[in-house]
C-alpha cells in the first residue's frame, strides 16, 4: 500500500563513526570487511554523534534515515551468511522510540532486521522484534532492511535525495524493489 515517495535521505555511519573513535570493541573485521560487532546496540548517544559527525541537521518528519554497519558484507559470502542471519547489530527501543519522536517516514539500516539481535527477551512471543513492533504498529513508521548506503557515505554524502517505487504484489507484505538514492559526490 505504499505509494511512490521521494524525500530527504540522511545517513547515520555508525560504523565510520566507531572507527574513527577508536572503539576496537565495537568493530571486527571478517573476510577482509569492517563492520560493527555482533550484538552491537547502536546508542542514542550514538545517533547524536553520527548525526554531528555527518553535519547532519536535525531529523525531519517525512525523512529516511539509514544506518550503516558494514554487516551487509557477511551476506555475499557463503561462508559467512551463517553469521550474518544468526545476528546483527542494531538499534532497539530507547533509539527507535527517539527516532519515530522525529516521525521519519522509514528507518533503514544495512542489516536484514534492522534492530539489535540477540538481546530481545525470547520468552514470550510478544516481546520478540519489539522494534518493529514499536516502529511500525505503535507509530506507523515504515522500516528498511538491506539498505545499502555505503557508496554514499564513503563519498562523503550523508544527506541526499531517497526515491523509491514499490513493486506491488497482491497479499504482500513487503517488497523487494531497491531505492534509489541521489547526490553529489563530496569526496574526491
């Protein structure tokens, strides 16, 4: 049921964030590609830094905002797409309740689920992706797996223009159409 829909673009590098502070704990390398950690909980504090690393201004309502953590690297390689399902780092409710605060009309990230896994309760059911829960029913705030901004952010663009035209299918309850995403080149 979504429309075609073309707005502002702000990306959040976490990961470059965590490098360039030096946070050994929160980064790993594997197959010859840096990415955030296992498990690792992407902070509000976090979010302020990468904003202000990035002269991101503020989040506006009607914007995407993307994370990135390198962790869509593990799923191009057989031998570590174990790793890459198993995991991921991510945000989780304290982030995803500041952010919808914002009303962004998507949040994205470059992992498949988008919030910190594991580290959700896993006894009772409701209790489980309680980030999708909180973004997507409580607020109505649209959610992006998979979103790969890496070329963007290692051009120096962390604002930009983000396009994007659903495939529709019947019954669906998501879709797999790529966005697009526009900007000038910051880095040379």
């Amino acid at each position: 049921t979504v429309s075609p829909f073309v707005t502002r673009g702000v990306i959040l590098d976490i990961l470059d964030l965590k490098i360039s502070q030096g946070a050994t704990s929160a980064i790993q390398t594997v197959g010859g590609h840096t990415m955030l950690t296992n498990s690792y909980r992407i902070t509000l504090e976090d979010i302020h830094d990468a904003m202000k690393r990035g002269n991101v201004g503020q989040i506006q309502p009607g914007d995407v905002v993307c994370f990135r953590t390198g962790w869509h690297t593990l799923a191009d390689d057989p031998t570590t797409y174990d790793q890459y399902l198993a995991t991921e780092p991510g945000i989780y409710l304290r982030e995803a309740r500041w952010l919808a605060d914002h009303r962004p009309a998507l949040i994205a990230a470059d992992t498949w689920a988008l919030e910190v896994l594991p580290g959700q309760p896993t006894s009772d059911p409701g209790q489980l992706f309680t980030v999708h829960q909180e973004l997507i029913v409580k607020n109505g705030i649209r959610i992006g797996e998979g979103v790969i901004v890496t070329d963007l952010a290692e051009d120096g663009v962390f604002e930009f223009v983000y396009m994007y035209s659903p495939q529709y299918a019947k019954g669906a309850t998501a879709g797999n159409t790529a966005p697009v995403g526009l900007a000038a080149r910051r880095k040379h």
